[in-house]
C-alpha cells in the first residue's frame, strides 16, 4: 500500500506526507514496512533507512530491487 491510499482511507487523499510523517514518528507496532510511496520505493526515514526497509520487507517475502517493490503487482486495493 501507499502513503496516498493510506491518506485518501482516511478522508484526506492529499495528505500522503502526513502519513509518511504518522508512520516515521507513530506507534512502531503497526506494520509501516507495508508501506512504500508510489513509485514502489523505500522509505529513507524507516529505523534503518532503506536497508533496514528493504531487510523487513524480503523477510515477508517481498521480492526489492534497487529498493523499490513492484508496485502494481503488490499494491493492495481494499
């Protein structure tokens, strides 16, 4: 999922850095490594940056190339 879904399920489809900001500083129980921008790419402000992104990520299985994930294979739409 994105950080504009996530923003646009909450009422406010143009506050996708305010998700990004509710995931950098919220609650580090909640699955963020989910979440990627909408390109597919890595969040650089995840604990460990992009490595520690990429290291939870390929732990799920999720196939990261040049720290992005493909996108339109793996975006879940609700």
């Amino acid at each position: 999922m994105t950080y504009g879904q996530l923003a646009a399920l909450c009422g406010s489809p143009r506050a996708a850095r305010i998700v990004g900001g509710i995931a950098h500083f919220g609650d580090p129980a909640l699955p963020w490594q989910r979440v990627v921008n909408k390109q597919g790419g890595l969040a650089v402000g995840y604990p460990g940056g992009v490595e520690g992104h990429k290291k939870h990520l390929e732990q799920e299985g999720v196939k990261v190339v040049d720290y992005k994930v493909n996108i339109e294979e793996l975006r879940w739409n609700p």
